[in-house]
C-alpha cells in the first residue's frame, strides 16, 4: 500500500470506533486492513467510558507529538469531523460538568423529541442553532443546552472566549471528493457486508451485557440503533433493517460533506489524486 510510503502512523478520530466491543457496526479496521502499520484510539475504551472531544484530544495530542518526536507522520483519521475540528482549532473553555448533572440533563431531554430540543435551543442560543447543519443532530441539540443550563452562559459566549488546546503544528486536512452515485453504492455495500459480518450478533452480545442506545451514547449511532430496533421486534425484517441503516447513513454522509465544505483548511482531493500526493510527500 502507498501510504507505507509517509513512514506514518494512524490515529483515529471515530467516536464510535474507539471503543472495544463496537468493531463490526463501526467497520473498525482488521488487522488485514492494518497491514501492521500502528493504528492509535481504535478499540481502547470501554462501553462504560464516556468520550467527549475534550476527553479525545488529551488523549491524541500526546499521542502524536510522540509520533512526531519519532521521526515518523501521524495521519489522523475517522468519521467524527467535530473531533477533528477540535484537534486543529481547539475547544471553547466550557467547565466540565459533574456526572450527576449529565445524567440529570440528559433524563431531561430525553424527555422530548429532537424537534422540541431544537426549538428551545433556537431561543436559548439562536447562534448556536444556526450553525448546525440539521435540526435532527440531536448530539449537537443537546450540547448547546446542556452548556447554556449549566454554565448560565451559552456555548456561542464560550466560543468567543477563545480556543485551547489545539493542535500546534501544520497540518493537511483532506476530504475525499467522490461522486454521490458512487458514495451510495459503498455505503449500501459497507451496510451489506455489516450484516453479513454478524453485526446483529454484535447488538444481542452487547445489549445482554446490559448496553443500549439509551445508556451508551455511541449505541445510538448509526447501524447500532437500528439494529437494536430490530432485535426488539420493531423492524419486521434483516431487509428493511438493511435498507434503513443505509438511508440514514446516506443522511448522515450528506450533512457530514455540508458540514466538511463550510471549513475553509479542508483541502479537496479525489481517491487517485491523495494517492498520488502520498507519494510526493
């Protein structure tokens, strides 16, 4: 493979990958797919752990200065675009809040749907709601409420405050450009080959250990979610499961690129084109 070529090693910034148990609903990298190349925060948590971007850059930084230190190049890569964002520009100073006062915020709001939380977060913060590139990213939803009942300030203040802990060094950021009819057709087929790997086994194994969507955060991402309706009868068949994962993970593509062109450091490239650039560097 070309990228032995960059002597790296890949840290991944996958909020769902980095735990232990969630491998074939996250399409976590075998070690086939390794190629014995070093692979950082990908299947080191537990379910029980919970992981913020705060948490995920004080666990990569250090992890790629010693990288760097070594002579060699850490190539961050994952689905969570906002972990990456953190890592180059840094997170708002918000105080971090006890876990007492996350489980009560978050038995609140589970208490209404996304599109109450996103009104009520259209008064609190109108800032804030305005830059979310959809009123279903409930995650997001919460976040800006959950910092504006704690603090008494909201997140779009914090943000003005400014940034800390941010990578300090240069940096590439590349997002791959591809075709949507193309996009589609991987996302159908990862979804196909998700099922086919077991990832239903996976939900019972992990549901019967007492974890679901509403007790572990990354259980309500996508694939795992669905798959968790399924097993409790409200999906009638592996078919429709198949194809609803799939459509909401075209949705989430969809809003994951709006998000991606609205930052200006993110340089563009095409899958022949990064391997040609890999080989320059």
């Amino acid at each position: 493979m070309r990228k032995k070529k960059l002597k790296g090693e890949i840290i991944g910034a996958d909020s769902v990958q980095i735990y232990k148990d969630l491998v074939i609903g996250s399409a976590a990298p075998t070690e086939g797919e390794m190629q014995g190349i070093p692979h950082h925060l990908i299947g080191i948590r537990d379910l029980k752990d919970e992981i913020s971007a705060g948490i995920y850059i004080s666990s990569a930084l250090p992890i790629i200065g010693k990288i760097e230190k070594s002579g060699k190049t850490p190539i961050v890569v994952g689905g969570t675009n906002f972990y990456v964002d953190a890592l180059i520009n840094g997170l708002s100073p918000v105080p971090a809040a006890d876990e007492e006062t996350m489980r009560s915020c978050e038995e609140e709001f589970s208490r209404f749907s996304t599109e109450e939380l996103f009104a009520e977060l259209q008064k609190t913060d109108p800032e804030w709601a305005a830059k979310i590139s959809s009123p279903n990213d409930r995650q997001r939803i919460k976040r800006g409420l959950f910092v504006a009942k704690t603090t008494g300030k909201t997140l779009s203040e914090w943000n003005k405050t400014g940034r800390i802990n941010a990578y300090k060094g240069e940096f590439l950021a590349i997002g791959i450009k591809m075709e949507r009819e193309k996009l589609y057709e991987r996302i159908n087929l990862r979804t196909k080959t998700m099922i086919d790997s077991g990832l239903i086994e996976e939900v019972r194994t992990i549901n019967e250990k007492g974890f679901n969507s509403s007790n572990c955060k990354a259980l309500a991402s996508i694939g795992y979610v669905e798959t968790e309706h399924y097993l409790k009868g409200e999906i009638a068949s592996i078919e429709e499961l198949s194809e609803l994962i799939a459509q909401n993970t075209r949705h989430l593509a969809k809003r994951q690129l709006t998000w991606l062109r609205n930052r200006d450091y993110v340089v563009w490239k095409n899958p022949e084109e990064i391997l040609e650039l890999s080989t320059n560097l």
